[in-house]
C-alpha cells in the first residue's frame, strides 16, 4: 500500500471468496459479518453513550482523494470514509462489500460484480459508473495518479495511462447501475485484495466535476464508507462521524473518531499517558525509541509483524549514486542488527532483501550485513570508475520524525566510520518530502513500503519504470522488466515464485535501494479500545472499532 512514514506470506495470496464461473454457477458467498441480518430489538433500554476514538495523526494526511491518494496516512483516512467493491474483514481476507455477488468466468479473466443499494454521505445512490468513472479518472494521464499503476491489471489499462490508447477500451464497464463488468489482461489471484484498495474505490462524478478540491475539506467532501468527514482543520485536527447512509451501518460502533495532528512522538505518548488520546504509535504514527524499554517492561507495549520494508533510496542519476558499485558500497556498510537492538527496540528484522520474508521469496536475503571488507573494496573500485578520489558529499533526507532522525544519524555515523563519508542530514515535513522524491531532488531519501495486497509482485513493481508514479530512485533494467511480465502470464505458483526471486536478485545486484529493516508495527492503547482491526501487511480499519 504505500509509502510509511514511520520508523518504529505466501507468494500468491489466496482470496478468500467462493467464486464461480458466468455460465450459470454458483454465486459468491455471502459475507458473513457484514451480510447477517438481524431482528430489531424491541426492548427498552437505556440510551447508549457516545463513542468516540480519539487517535494522532503524526501529519496532515496529503488528500482524502481514494485516486491519489499514495501514503498510509491518507489511505487510513479513505478506507475510512470509501467502501470498494470488497473489503478486507477481521479474517484478513476479501469480503463483499459494495459488491453483494461476484461472478468469475471460467478463465479466471471476466469478474462480474452485483452492487448492492448503497448510498454516498450525501444521500444519492452509489453505482456502477461510479466505479468505471474512479478507475479510468485514475487510469487518466492528466489525473496524476501516482497509484495508476496498480489498475494496469485491468485489460489497456496501462495503454491507457501511457497515453498509448483510450480510456473507451480500458476493460471496465458499467453494463447497468447495478452491474459492473471488468476483463483483466490475465487470471489475476489477488484481484479480489486489489478491488478492497484505495485505487479501486469508487468517487462521486458530480462531486469530482464541481470543485477539483473537492477531497481537501471536509465540507465538500463526499465518500460511502463507515464514516464521513466533519470537520478538517488542516495541520490541526480532523473529525469522523459515523455515515448514516453507510449500507452497512449498524456494524459501525463508533460514533466519532476524533484526530489530533501532532508531530512529536514525546508529545504523543505524554497525550496518552495524560488519557487525551486512546492509541499511541503504529500504524500512523510511531513511539519514541527512547520509551520502548520502560514500555516493553510495563507490558503495554503491543508489537506485531507486519508485510513492509524500511528502506532508503538511491537517486541512481545523481552522482556518486550512479554508480552501482558505490550503491551497494553503501548497503553493504550499515550494521543492521545494532540499529535494531540499540536504536529501534522492537523486535524488527534486518532486511537484506526488498520483499518480505513472510511472502516466501528468498527468506535468507541476498547479501551479508554489515560486511565492511566488501563495502571498502567496492567503494575503491566504484571511485575508480568514476574518477574520483575522494567522495562528494552525500545528502541524507527523511521526513520529520524523531525515530527517522535517530536512524539517519546512526546510519550516517556508520558511514562515516566505515567509509569515511560526509553525510549531511535534511528532514522535511511529509507532504512536502514525497514531492521532493518524486521530483528527484535527492541523493538519498528514507521510504518505506507496506503491501498493497499480499504478493510479491507489490514490492517489486515499484521499480519496473524509472518514471514509474512510486519509484523515484530513476532506476530501470530491461531484464527486470521482462521477467515481471513473465511472472504476469505464469500459472504455476512455484515457477512464478522463482521467476519473482530472479527479478529480486536483479535488483539486489544492481541496488537502488538499501533495504534497512522488516517492520514491526508497536503502540500502545486504552483497555476499552476494542475491535480495531489491523492486517497483515500494516493497514488499519476502524469500521468494527468500539468503545467499551
């Protein structure tokens, strides 16, 4: 899913729907949260307490625009207020939401989605188009979405967006309000996991139309999930209520998720310990480093793994960086697993390898930590070749963080150390540090990337296109390129998983980026917290939350 700003599986995934061919088999199974229906209560009771959620943001969500939105911050805010076609439910798997049946032909590449009724918070009717508008506005070349790509399953879709063809033949059409028909290029197993992803949420077209700004305040704001937008104070706060137009509302506990916007992770655990807030650290912000002992020590601390890599990028045009050698110099010169114990705390993995060991493809990695004699002959050889002596400076960049800043300092005093390299450090604040990555205006530069569906091909397509929306290191190799279209039209899992792990090698061989670290997701909560629902690969729903 997306770029983290936070420090702190199987190679196919299997959906978790029945599904059945056109020609007349069964129908998807019903989901069985979301679908139950149950008689109304008669009894008198007492009126029910509100319930509100109070929760940091540690920055200004960028847009709460499902088609660009690219970052976990805005993405937690979108699934909060859209619903898609599916939705990942408490078993972790894709379940009807929007969609109420899904049909699949035969060939695994013609879905066929029933819309249930369901409305948008400003009362009209969500449909079909709806749908076949999001994705081709995504799809459009003038809508700038960084995200296009993940629709590039979808049959001309990545025509399409690489202004190579019409958006008239990308295969989505609403065949009527209640029926909306995809083709995808090839069988695609995780298409229901994607169909649950911001990209593929629907917008409301004359929403969109009427004001281009539509997604930043909150009083022109429009969506069709659990929650709508109440207020949005930028840089400040921001306020959800529940939708009382959402279908399925009376699964929604929660009456208000209330969001402070502070920066600083001291701030925000004294917020909590202060009972200001509900839930300090992962997914959306982070606790500071300094507090994991005592916390770990008082058994509050709550740690999970999670389907994400920390790494930082190379902007491989910018010299000594354009040097493969001096790239992997540089990977090779960091102790990992000191970073973790003395810095991090919190039970992260060292990453020597781009995906996720939980995703099967070369759970050893793919070079040594912490391996000095190779650094120090690579970087003498890459010097060389770039004839120089002496290295330039190097300009390390991060977004405001205090765990970003502990790290950047750490990694630049290995560096120094280890390869006698003057690293000066720069911190932006987070909207304004993803424009300055993708505008290349770096050397090196802290992201992290946590799935968008659990599969390999995620983390790997990233960097498939040097002008790719979510690449920034300019890095392409032809061969890389060709295997991931070949793992696109292969069937067998394990000749796919090798065809994946041969790509990854590519990448690891040439580096343009420096994986770090395996992330752990930590915070910490108040006891009456229930139900918010996180998933395997980081991303977090509170449409089953409550307070109790």
């Amino acid at each position: 899913m997306k770029k983290s700003m936070f420090a702190v599986m199987s190679s196919v995934a299997v959906v978790g729907l029945a599904l059945a061919g056109c020609g007349g088999g069964q129908q998807a199974a019903q989901s069985g949260q979301s679908s139950t229906q149950q008689a109304p209560d008669t009894t008198v009771k007492e009126p029910a307490k509100t319930q509100v959620l109070r929760w940091n943001l540690h920055s200004e969500p960028p847009t709460g625009d499902p088609g660009l939105a690219e970052d976990t911050t805005s993405a937690a805010i979108v699934k909060a207020v859209f619903d898609g076609l599916t939705r990942i439910g408490s078993s972790g798997k894709p379940e009807e939401a929007v969609a109420e049946k899904i049909e699949v032909s035969s060939d695994m590449k013609i879905y066929t989605f029933k819309l249930r009724d369901s409305k948008w918070s400003n009362g009209e009717s969500v449909t079909a188009h709806d749908f076949e508008y999001a994705w081709k506005r995504a799809l459009d070349p003038k809508t700038a979405s960084n995200y296009a790509y993940q629709l590039y399953y979808i049959k001309n879709a990545e025509k399409a967006n690489k202004g190579n063809g019409s958006l008239d033949d990308v295969g989505v059409k609403a065949l009527d309000d209640k029926t909306l028909q995809v083709e995808l290029t090839n069988p695609t197993p995780f298409f229901l996991e994607l169909t649950a992803f911001q990209t593929y949420f629907p917008v409301n077209k004359k929403v969109v139309e009427a004001d281009e700004k539509w997604a930043g305040e909150a009083k022109t704001h429009v969506g069709n999930g659990p929650f709508k937008m109440e207020s949005w104070e930028h840089k400040s706060k921001m306020v959800l209520v529940k939708n009382d137009n959402y279908w399925d509302k009376d699964s929604v506990k929660l009456d208000k998720i209330e969001f402070s916007m502070v920066e600083d992770e001291n701030t925000e655990l004294s917020m909590f310990e202060n009972g200001e807030i509900d839930w300090a650290g992962s997914p959306l912000s982070s606790l500071p480093t300094d507090a994991m002992p005592a916390l770990k020590d008082s058994g509050k601390l709550q740690v999970k793994p999670v389907g994400a890599t920390y790494w930082y990028k190379f902007n491989t045009e910018k010299p000594p960086f354009n040097n493969v050698k001096i790239r992997k110099a540089f990977a090779y010169a960091i102790n990992r697993q000191i970073l973790i114990d003395n810095v991090l705390q919190a039970n992260q993995q060292p990453a020597m390898a781009a995906v996720p060991p939980t995703m099967g493809l070369n759970t050893g990695g793919y070079f040594k930590d912490n391996d000095q004699e190779t650094a120090k002959k690579l970087l003498e050889e890459g010097m060389k070749e770039l004839g120089i002596s002496k290295l330039p400076p190097i300009k390390l960049s991060y977004n405001t963080s205090e765990g970003h800043k502990k790290i950047a300092e750490a990694i630049q005093d290995q560096w120094r150390q280890n390869l006698g390299a003057d690293v000066k450090l720069e911190n932006q604040e987070w909207k304004v540090y993803l424009e300055t990555m993708h505008e290349g205006n770096y050397q090196v530069g802290r992201l992290g990337w946590s799935g968008d569906f659990n599969d390999p091909i995620n983390f790997l397509e990233l960097f498939k296109e040097k002008d790719g929306g979510n690449n920034d290191t300019r890095w392409e190799n032809p061969r890389f390129k060709e295997l991931l279209n070949q793992s696109a039209t292969e069937s067998d899992p394990e000749k796919r998983k090798s065809i994946l792990r041969e790509a990854e090698q590519i990448m690891m061989d040439e580096m343009p980026i420096m994986p770090i670290y395996f992330y752990t997701h930590t915070w910490v909560k108040n006891d009456k917290v229930k139900g918010v629902f996180q998933d395997g690969l980081g991303a977090i729903d509170w449409k089953w939350a409550s307070i109790e």
